[in-house]
C-alpha cells in the first residue's frame, strides 16, 4: 500500500463508528432494503464512504445483503439490517 492509502485509512477509522451509526438511522429511516446509492441520499456520507462501511459493517455482522435490485441494469446490492443482533 502507498504511504498516501495507509495515511487516509488511519484518518478514517476514529470516524469509523459514527459512520455505523449513520448508516444504521438511515436505513431504520427509509425502512426497507436499499442500494448504497439510496442509503448515502439520506446521510452526509458520500456514496463511496457509505460503500466502504458497509462492507466493513457486513463482515462485522451489523448489517447484510438481502437481494440484489432487478430494477437496475447492473443490479446492485440491496443492504439492510442485521436484526439478529
């Protein structure tokens, strides 16, 4: 990894968890499975920073993929939360 890559993600991780919490209210708020481009339309998150924590909130258990949508061409994922929890 570059030293420019290895700089920005030790600057992102103290952030990391607000960005959960975001990401959790906003997908209590639209209140259904959706696509990471419509989850960041209800943050202050860009798509690319939503993107990136959910992944990582995947593998942490707080979330997860349940479909993909058929609507769309390239059929995207479609995220919601792990209620199991």
């Amino acid at each position: 990894m570059r030293k420019s890559s290895l700089e920005a993600h030790e600057s992102i991780k103290p952030k990391k968890e607000t960005h959960y919490q975001i990401i959790k209210r906003a997908l209590k708020k639209i209140g259904k499975p959706s696509m990471s481009k419509i989850i960041a339309t209800h943050t202050p998150l860009s798509y690319h920073e939503v993107a990136r924590r959910l992944s990582e909130m995947e593998n942490k258990g707080m979330v997860k993929v349940v479909g993909r949508e058929a609507k769309v061409k390239c059929k995207p994922l479609l995220w919601d939360l792990n209620m199991s929890l």
